[in-house]
C-alpha cells in the first residue's frame, strides 16, 4: 500500500512510477479522493466543536430562565449531532474509496530497476556453470524413459483433471529429497528459521501481501471463505502483521517447506506439458523481515541463497534483473533465477527474489521501534523462491538425463538418497 502523504508531496513522481509500470497516471484521483476524505473530517470536527460549545451554554440558558434560548440551543446541537455523524459517515466512504483505490496500486519501482514492458525487456546480470554438451538430443522430463514409470500425468487428470501430476518411486523420493536438501541448507548455512505455517488463510492475510483484492482469480477460495495459499510467502510475512517489533530483533529470516496451490487463471496453453505448470506444488519459501536501511543489502544476501542451492545441485543458470513492467504486484526490485532446461534448450525461472520496501509493511502495519526509542517505523519485506521444488525436480531429470533414459544425480543429493546415485533406464533408484 501507498503512503498517501509521500503522494500529496510529489505527486508527479508518484506517476512517473506508475508510468513506468504501464499505468496512466493516478494521482488527481487519489487526491482529490483524499481531499474531500480530509474536507468531510473536518466538516465533522467542526460540527463537534459547536455541538460542544452549544451544549456548555444550555445549562446556562436553563438557569437564568431563558426558555426560548434553551430551546434553541437544545435544537442546535440535536442538528450538530445528526451533522456530526453524517458527516463521519461521509468521511468514512471517501476513506474507504481511498483505500480501496490505493490497495489495487503495485508498488513503484526503485529507479535503478531497468525500464520495460515485459520479459523481453529484462537485463542478464550474470550466469554460472555451462549448458551440457550432449551427444544426443536431449528430452524434455516427462519424456525420459527412467522417469516415464514416476511421472503419471493419467492417473492424476482422472481424480483432478489438467495441470496435476501423481508421482511414484524414484522421482517422487527424489523430489522429496530435494525439498529436504534446500531446507537443510538454508537452516544449517545461511541462518534462516525453519517454520511450518498453515496452507488456508483468512482474508487479511491475503490482503496483508499484496495477492488481494486485485488477484483474487489467481487464488483458490474455500466454501467457508479461507483462502488456499499460492506460497507461504503469505503466511510467513503476516506472522508480523499488526506487530511492534524491537529493532534489535531485525532481520528475522524465515524459511519453509510447502504445498501452494495456483488457480493458474490467464494461462491457458501456456506450458500444459509436463509438470511445468502445475495447480498444486511444492515450495521452498524465504522470507524476511528488515529495517529500512539493510533491505537493498538483505536482497543480494537471499538473491546469493537461492543461487547456492542451484550451484550445489551443479545445475547451471541465470541472474536477471525484472524491467518494471515485469515485475510482480509487490515488488519494488526482483531477481528471477533462471535454470538452463535442455529438454527445452532455454532458461526457465525457478526463482523469483523481491524486495518489497515498506509497501507490504503497511498494508499488514507491520512496524519496528527504532532503538533509542521514537515513533514506530514500517519494516521492510522481502521473499523468494529457495526453491521452486517441481521445477528443481525438472531441472535435475534433464539435466542429468543420459541417452540409454537413466538419470545421473547430482552429488549433493545422495546422502537424501541412501547413497543411491542414479535413476535406471527402467525408473528405479540405483
């Protein structure tokens, strides 16, 4: 959410950010909404304070006998009364358009993110490791002979229909240790918490990050009205939500291992082969919560997490930097690790870094206590993807896929594995 005084103080700024989002400009409706908000709680104060002083003179009026100015004055502030909370009402419509109006905003970019209306626009920083060079033509996951036995696509449309996938033997205890494998390393090397979190949210919480109100239809709702989590990017920022934290206690870094649930809705045709796509996965999630001053810095730090874990699986890809058009909702800056998919012979994400500012921060009015004390500031938030664990799974299948349709494994994964270090051209664990 917007800090609508930085709006009033720059207004033209505020719509040069929008703009560079693809947004007409924005800031005369805000304003002039907020105006007449400002107008109607002022009307109101104003109200009170002659209800106030016409009250105080009707005692007075009572006792020196002055029955047509008692009357009066009693008639007075009956109407100031009814004037009052007229008026408050009015005030609290136009904030309530206000909010709503500023709710639906993406945050703005910062100025060093590239401009530019779409992935084609976005900027390489950097790579690691080389693409395999293969003797033969390299298939996509679900085409491999050694997968082919525990990837059953079938089974999966019969009980939930397109874009679900049932996993059986080696591939699904694979996909199993790589979830494992991530957690274990950004609990042990890179200090985050490990946290276990719902998968159903109330309302707020999806509000709270920015998934509400603008993309309900991407999300699945319950009869009861809980919402199904697209990634527990949701659960572990709201854990601060309403909070007053200490400034010692920043940054807290969380992790988590998930099921997320995407209703996918936009996409149709879009990557329906394989399990690319899916409506239900897995995730592991970084989140974390920082002062304002160390945000920019904490986002290299995650960025060089998520690149870890792609490193040790020996799986090469790439760092972009998201123009602003590209950008998700939230995100005032995002990092996409790209891994390279010989089955595809391109790049594909499998992680998303963002950081947000404070623009999460106030719509959960999640806020620290600067040391030495003084007046609660936001925190800053940040999240990413540590890893998408489907596409890590996707990832390592072709990646290591041989021509006989056996799969060698990466070598950070064989203590998960029992010491086993391949996929058999018949589908098992060897």
């Amino acid at each position: 959410m917007h800090d609508i005084r930085a709006i009033r103080e720059n207004p033209a700024q505020f719509d040069a950010d929008l703009g560079r989002r693809g947004m007409p400009p924005m800031s005369s409706r805000i304003l002039a909404i907020d105006e007449a908000r400002r107008a109607k709680i002022l009307a109101a104060e104003t109200a009170q304070a002659a209800q106030n002083a016409a009250s105080k003179q009707v005692g007075a009026a009572k006792a020196r006998g002055d029955e047509a100015e008692f009357e009066r004055l009693r008639a007075l502030v009956a109407e100031k009364k009814s004037e009052i909370a007229r008026r408050q009402e009015e005030a609290a419509a136009e904030d309530a358009a206000l909010r709503d109006l500023l709710m639906g905003l993406p945050n703005p970019p910062l100025a060093e993110v590239p401009d530019g209306a779409d992935e084609a626009d976005n900027v390489e920083l950097r790579r690691w490791g080389s693409p395999r060079d293969f003797a033969f033509a390299p298939k996509e996951h679900f085409e491999i002979a050694g997968v082919k036995p525990g990837m059953d696509f079938e089974t999966a449309a019969k009980l939930s229909g397109s874009r679900f996938v049932v996993l059986r033997g080696a591939v699904v205890r694979i996909h199993r240790a790589l979830a494992q494998f991530m957690i274990d390393t950004h609990v042990d090397e890179h200090g985050l918490a490990e946290t276990w979190t719902p998968v159903l949210v109330k309302n707020d919480a999806m509000v709270g990050t920015g998934q509400l109100p603008k993309f309900a239809e991407d999300s699945y709702q319950t009869t009861n009205g809980w919402w199904l989590i697209p990634t527990s990017e949701v659960t572990l920022t709201n854990t601060v939500a309403g909070d007053i934290l200490e400034a010692g206690a920043l940054p807290i870094r969380l992790t988590a291992h998930s099921q997320c649930f995407r209703s996918e809705a936009g996409s149709a045709g879009k990557d329906t082969s394989g399990m690319l796509r899916q409506h239900q996965f897995e995730k592991v999630e970084m989140v974390s919560i920082t002062h304002s001053e160390t945000s920019l810095a904490e986002h290299e730090r995650m960025t060089g997490c998520a690149e870890a874990i792609l490193q040790k699986l020996g799986l090469p890809y790439r760092v972009m930097v998201l123009c602003a058009g590209d950008m998700g909702f939230g995100a005032r800056k995002t990092h996409d690790l790209e891994v390279w998919l010989p089955g595809q012979n391109t790049y594909r994400e499998i992680s998303s870094v963002s950081v947000c500012g404070d623009f999460q921060a106030r719509r959960m009015n999640a806020r620290f206590r600067p040391e030495g004390g003084g007046k609660p500031e936001f925190v800053h938030t940040l999240n990413g993807s540590g890893l998408a664990v489907g596409r890590a799974l996707i990832a390592v299948l072709e990646n290591g896929q041989q021509e006989d349709g056996s799969v060698e494994l990466p070598e950070a994964l064989h203590p998960y594995l029992g010491g086993k270090t391949r996929i058999s051209a018949e589908g098992l664990l060897v």
